[in-house]
C-alpha cells in the first residue's frame, strides 16, 4: 500500500488509494470475456488483486464484458457499486435485483470517496461513461476506457486545464478490440485496419495534444484471443512495447501500461505481472458446438430481435444466420435484395446474445464470421 495515488493493471483497472484502496473501476480479474474468445494478456499481481478486493467503491462504465466481467463480477459483493446515469437503467436495475450495493453518479457533479479522492461521471447516449478521478487536488486521472466522444471533451479539456498533472487512461492500439473478422462473396478475408499495424504511439500523442494532458498510461485494451475459433486475431493484438512506437511528444510523457503512481512524491514504478498462459481452448468448452443447427422457435426469436431495431432497414435489405452449415434469413424488405450480411455463428452463443440483447458483444468475440452481400445470395430459405 502506498500513501496518496493509483495504480493500473488488468485491462482497465484503476486503482485510487488514499491510505487505504478506495476505488476500483471495470475489474475484469478472472475467467474470460465475450463468450470465453478473450482472455487477460497478463495475470493479476497478489499485491494489486489485495488492493482491488479491499477498496470500497467499484466504478463500472458500461456492460461489455471485458468491463463489466460475470467472472470477476461476484468478488464484489461487499463494495458500493458506482454506476453511470445510464438512460434506462438496465445495468442499475440488473445489479440491485442481484443484491449488489449500488448508487448512481450524476452527471458532471464531483462525489467525495474519501479526504483526498473524489469523482466525476459523465455518461453518454452509446451506454458508456467516463471518469475523472482527482487526486489530492493536483492530480487527475481521466479514464477513457473505451469512450468516444459525444459531447464531453470540451468540458474535460477545460477542467484538465486546472491540474499540473494529468493522466489519460484510453483505449488504444491496433483496433482489434472490434468485429475483424470480414469476408466478400467470393470467401475471400477482408483485412481489418488493424492489419496496418499503425504506429501506435502517433495516435497517443495526438490524443495528449488534443486534450492537453501531461501523461498517457495505455489502458482498456490488454487481452488475447483463447478460442481456436477466434485464435486467427492474436496476429492482431498489441503488445506492450507497440505502445510507444512512434510516441513523440515535448508536452506529455507516455507511461507503463501497468504502472504504480505516487501523487505525493510524483514518481512512479513499473508494476510487471508475468504474461498469462497461451492455451487454447475448443468453443465447447464454452458451450459452443458449430454444428448445432437452429430450431424453428430459435429463429423466431432471433428475427424478432433484430426486427424489432428500427433502422436497420434503413440500410439492410436482410440479414442472414447460418448456423450449423443451414441458413436462416430475416428479410427487411421483400424488393431489390442489393444489400445484406451473412453472421455465421455458433448456436449457443448466438441464442445467448440475443436472449440478453448483447449482440455487438458476439461481434467483438470474432469467430463469428460476417459476409458482406452486395446482392441477394444464391441459397433463400
């Protein structure tokens, strides 16, 4: 334990301490996410999994499950739950009908943790959020995690203003944290632009000089693919020493991905936990059996999900579900079939997604693979 600061580790945990651990945010510490293709680039250390365990407040910014963890999710019962002011509710409401301690933070109005810590949550119109964490008056911890701008950056870059330290915690890297896994007509793969492997350090140093902050800790982004389905996209994943190719900057300074601040003595260690074990795991062991076809009350339920999302016939013509080799097409409109995508998914997951309404996250697992149509394919059940 140390007197005054934060610590990150796992894939977008941060640790505020003020004598004590006080904050916790998105700690996905065990098990996997995203229908077990994602798992922990790097093992938790004991003394920061001790810290993560004893802090009081637990901050989540959204639901996706690589911060929003269902493994790690039971390990705190005993914390207050902070939670964005999410239009909806679902993830207050699913947390306090489970017995969880929850409170919402409003929007843009700083809540007092302990002496020395308070925050600031601002939720967006996408079901994400974003935190500022200030420390001791002159630091602030600005906590991204996965947040694109809808509105707040202005504001924050103001309040960022009135601190001589401050640390941006964003997602970053090549871009596999999103569906990859494309295919034409004809088969072929369609590379992903994660595929370019763009300095990565460029893109931290324009997001430092655009809000102004003095210090970037690469956050939200470390994990690797388990599955043997979804194995393909490890060529994709960034590793920690591809952060800071290409990092230039005279106004910031890049740190550790995993790093142990002092806010007192302005100083900082590297935290380096071992790299978790490489092993592959078969999509049954999750479950998920790729020759499992859908029944017909399956698919009713899939095509009155997606039906039910009001503009994808804006600028679908269908969508189609080929599940154990069979199609199962969900028609949008019933002329000029000029535009559809073929999910080709594995029945479990698939049935899972949609009985909880989480699709994007079966995208994001990528072993569903998606064949973009530019007509009606050949095969119509």
């Amino acid at each position: 334990m140390f007197n005054l600061g934060f610590e990150t580790i796992a894939n977008a945990t941060l640790v505020a301490h003020d004598k004590v651990p006080v904050l916790v945010t998105d700690p996905w510490v065990r098990g996997s996410a995203y229908f077990g293709s994602w798992t922990l680039s790097h093992e938790v250390p004991a003394p920061q999994m001790e810290a993560i365990l004893k802090a009081k407040y637990v901050w989540f910014s959204h639901g996706h499950p690589d911060h929003l963890n269902g493994e790690s999710l039971d390990l705190f019962r005993n914390h207050t739950v902070l939670l964005p002011d999410h239009v909806g509710s679902r993830i207050l409401n699913d947390l306090t009908a489970q017995g969880f301690k929850t409170q919402v933070l409003k929007d843009n109005v700083w809540v007092s943790l302990s002496e020395r810590i308070r925050v600031l949550c601002i939720a967006d119109y996408n079901q994400d959020a974003i935190l500022l964490v200030e420390i001791g008056k002159k630091h602030l911890v600005v906590n991204l995690n996965d947040a694109y701008d809808r509105g707040w950056a202005d504001p924050v870059r103001k309040m960022i203003k009135n601190y001589p330290k401050s640390f941006m915690l964003a997602l970053s890297g090549f871009g596999d944290a999103y569906m990859m896994n494309y295919f034409d007509e004809k088969g072929g793969r369609i590379l992903p632009p994660a595929a370019k492997k763009a300095a990565v350090g460029e893109q931290i140093a324009r997001a430092t000089q655009s809000f102004g902050v003095t210090h970037f800790v690469p956050f939200s982004s470390m994990h690797k693919y388990q599955r043997t389905d979804s194995a393909w996209a490890n060529e994709y994943t960034t590793s920690l020493d591809d952060y800071g190719v290409g990092f230039e900057s005279s106004t910031s300074e890049l740190l550790p991905a995993y790093v142990r601040y002092d806010c007192e003595a302005d100083s900082y260690e590297r935290i380096q936990p071992p790299e978790a074990p490489s092993t592959l795991l078969k999509p049954e062991d999750f479950g998920d059996n790729w020759g499992d076809a859908l029944e017909q009350e399956d698919f009713k339920k899939v095509a009155q999900y997606f039906r039910s999302i009001e503009h994808l016939d804006t600028f679908l013509d269908h969508v189609n579900f080929r599940v154990g080799g069979k199609d199962n097409v969900i028609e949008f409109k019933r002329r000029g079939f000029n535009r559809g995508v073929t999910f080709e998914a594995p029945r479990g997951s698939l049935m899972t997604a949609v009985g909880y309404e989480v699709f994007d996250d079966l995208l994001i697992c990528n072993f569903v693979k998606a064949t973009l149509h530019g007509k009606w394919p050949q095969t119509r059940l």
